[in-house]
C-alpha cells in the first residue's frame, strides 16, 4: 500500500477559505423543506383532481403546463453542469453544486410523470388520444386522418412510452454520474475526476440536445399532431435555460439569507448569473421570432394552424403578453448592470422570469388542448393575416378578459405546485451534500472571481 501523493490532490475549502460554511447545519431547513413539499403536494393535486373530469380534461392539461415548465428547469440544471465541465469553467464552480442538487431531482420528476401516464390512457379525456386511437389510421373509417396515418410510425403509444424510457434513462443517469463524482471529489480531491467529466460532458451534451428536443416534440407539439417546427424544442430548451437561472438566483439568494453561500455565492457570481439569464431571454426572443416568421412567410396551411389557434379566444392577446414579458420589460429592466449586482433587483427580474415562463407554457400547451386540432375557428390553418383582421376589433382588455374566462387556476397552481416540490427535493439534496465542491481544482479561482 502506498502514501497518497497530496501534490496531486486539490487544495481544500479548509485550506483556501475556512471560515466559508461548507455545509447546512444539523436539522436546518428540514422545516422548509417539508413546508416547500407539502404545500407543492396541496396545489399540484388540488389542480389536478379537481379539473380532471370536465368537458376537456382540463386538470391534464393544467398538470401538463405545471410539468413541463419544471421540467424545464430541471433538465436545464443538468446541462448548465455539463458546459461548465466541458469549457472548464472556473468562476462558476461554487454555484455548480446547486444545479447538481437541481437535476439530481429528475427521478422525481420521473415519479411526477405517472399523472401524464395516467391521462395518456384515459380514452375520455386523453390529450393525446386524437393520435392514439385506432379509428384515425383505418382508411375509410369514420374520422380516418390522413396525416395521423402518416405519422403512425413515430406517434403511436407502444413507440412513446419507449421513448419516454430513453429520455429518462438518459437524464437520471446523466445527472447522477455527474453529482456523484462531483461529491467523490469532494473526499479525494483527485483532479482527474475534473478531466473524467470534462470528457463526458461532450457525449452527454448531445444525448441531453436529441433527448430535449424530442421531449418537447413528444410531450407538448404531439398535441397538435399536424402541425411541426423543427425548431420547437430549441425554444423550449431556451424559455427552461432562462428560468432555471432565474430559479438558482432565487434559490441561492433565500440560502444566503439563512447564512449560507454567503462569500461562497457572491455579487460578481450573480452578476454573470444575470447575464446568462438576460442572454437567453434573448435567445427565447429569437428563437421563437424565427420559429413565426419563417411560419408567416411561408403562409403554409399546415403550418399557419397552430398559430390560428392562438389569435382566438383571448391568446392573441397572450402574444402580446409574452412579447412585452417575455422580452422588452426583462431587455429594458435587466440590461443595467447595476441591477444584475442590486441585492433586489435581480430577484425580481428572476420572479418575473418564472412568472412568465408559466404563461409561456400555457400558450404552448391550452390552445391545442382545448380547442383540438384543424377545429374551431382559425383552426382550418387560413392566412395569419386573415385571422388577425378577424379580430382585429377585439380590444386587448376584451381578449384579456376572455384569456382569463378560459383558463382555469390550476394553470398557474400546477405550476406553483410542481415548481415548489422541485425546490423541497432540491434542498433535500442540498442538505444530504456539501454546498460546494470542496476539492475542485478551480475552486479558488471561483472563490476571488471578479467581474470586469
């Protein structure tokens, strides 16, 4: 047996900054942690069993905004950990443990989807049942779809749930081998562990990209089986990478007020998380411009569909909405640098942020699932121009007024609900782990970063 050579080791937390609290106190938070789970538990089910037997399913679909936006952020979380191994990162080393405790929740977020399971077979209300019935794919049936038939290959139940497998698979097992060696290093502080990830953020990177992608085509653009956009699942990655940030600022800076991160996560280190935030705020903004305008020039029915269906009932006024809160308030309100660095400021553009990614989900996922597809009015996929002149008198209180008489508050309480049981498992996680990486080979560097 040989002596461990310790100028092969990295330096301690101990040795660089001793006087940082590298973990939460005995007993501390569990308070917090059961409130954050019981009253998430509360809303969740409350949205969900109470809406579950109207005319539309509209608990399902209230549970599946809820779902996705979490998931979002989750999901996020792991890749935030993946590129900061991948470039070498160092001034984010001491905020990267929390987003390993945030994608070590997806097992639960797994749990969370039986829900989703359970509606998928629900022949009543299904949100999905439009593709999975048989009677859509038998030409010369009564109600025979003919793009359904063409796309039976891809959607039909037995294919989904393997998909849905795999993409598990890949996000469970993805986040748990980074958090577990990430921890390992904790006790070894063997700088290879840092190499070893480095390395296998690159393959992991592109399974989380395909694995994403075809999420967000399964489980939100499947609602509207006719309708596709080869870049919907980039501008849900965005709207998620946006609010995951937005969720650590907020996360991060509740533990520092229980004293904990206190130099470990500090101004300069929320000053870049603000910046990455405001970046794909933008990156939401241009995704989904290109996403309608190429739709718009192109003017093609089975594409201008999915966009008929959101000029009516009170979503064109929703548009509206995102455009100026999912864009031009966080660009104007967020673009100073001093708010990225004010102890206030910076939370609220985070609270605005979650706020309206809820909003997002919603005009991604109610419209299709109430109104059906190739139904209703605009749903015959006319001209976008056409729709819009056919409601261009509907003043925007009136459209809001109607947005409001047509969702449900499960909408926004699946959300709240989901959203707070992510948190009550994360600082589960938080309080089995250190709060930083304690032997990162760049952990000083992290420590004494300074933005310029």
């Amino acid at each position: 047996m040989t002596a461990t050579n310790t100028s092969t080791t990295a330096r301690s937390l101990q040795q660089i900054a001793p006087h940082i609290t590298s973990t939460v106190k005995d007993g501390d938070l569990a308070k917090a942690q059961m409130g954050l789970l019981g009253v998430g538990a509360v809303f969740t089910l409350a949205g969900y069993l109470l809406g579950i037997n109207d005319s539309h399913g509209h608990g399902q679909l209230s549970y599946l905004v809820g779902y996705m936006g979490v998931l979002g952020i989750c999901l996020c979380a792991l890749f935030f950990t993946m590129i900061q191994h991948i470039t070498r990162a160092s001034w984010s080393v001491s905020v990267r443990r929390l987003a390993e405790n945030i994608a070590g929740t997806l097992p639960i977020m797994l749990l969370l989807f039986i829900p989703i399971v359970i509606s998928f077979s629900s022949h009543d209300h299904s949100i999905f049942g439009h593709w999975t019935e048989k009677w859509n794919l038998e030409k010369g049936a009564p109600g025979y779809d003919a793009i359904i038939a063409g796309k039976s290959g891809y959607l039909n139940p037995t294919f989904f749930f393997i998909r849905v497998a795999i993409y598990f698979a890949i996000w469970i097992g993805l986040a748990t081998f980074f958090r577990r060696n990430s921890i390992k290093q904790d006790e070894t502080g063997d700088p290879a562990i840092s190499m070893k990830l480095s390395r296998v953020a690159a393959p992991g990177l592109l399974l989380f990209a395909l694995s994403i992608t075809f999420a967000a085509f399964d489980w939100i653009m499947s609602i509207d089986p006719h309708w596709f956009s080869t870049i919907f699942g980039i501008t849900y990655f965005a709207g998620g990478l946006m609010s995951f940030l937005a969720f650590t600022i907020l996360l991060s800076k509740w533990l520092n007020s229980r004293g904990y991160y206190k130099e470990a996560i500090n101004t300069e280190h929320y000053h870049d998380l603000g910046k990455l935030m405001f970046s794909f705020m933008i990156f939401w903004t241009y995704t989904n411009f290109s996403q309608y305008m190429l739709i718009w020039y192109a003017n093609l029915p089975e594409e201008t569909g999915w966009f008929s269906h959101r000029a009516v009932h009170g979503w064109g006024a929703i548009g509206t909405v995102l455009i100026i809160g999912h864009f031009l308030f966080p660009f104007v309100f967020l673009l100073s640098r001093n708010v990225k660095r004010h102890k206030l400021g910076l939370p609220i553009g985070a609270v605005a942020m979650l706020l309206v990614h809820c909003i997002d989900m919603q005009f991604l996922i109610l419209p299709s699932g109430m109104h059906g597809h190739g139904e209703g009015e605009g749903g015959d996929g006319g001209s976008l121009a056409a729709v819009a002149d056919g409601h261009a008198g509907d003043s925007f209180g009136a459209q809001i007024g109607e947005y409001f008489h047509t969702i449900s508050w499960a909408d926004y309480g699946c959300y709240i609900g989901l959203l707070l049981i992510m948190a009550g498992v994360t600082l589960f996680n938080v309080r089995r782990s250190n709060l930083i990486p304690l032997r990162d080979p760049r952990l000083s560097e992290s420590l004494n970063f300074e933005n310029f």
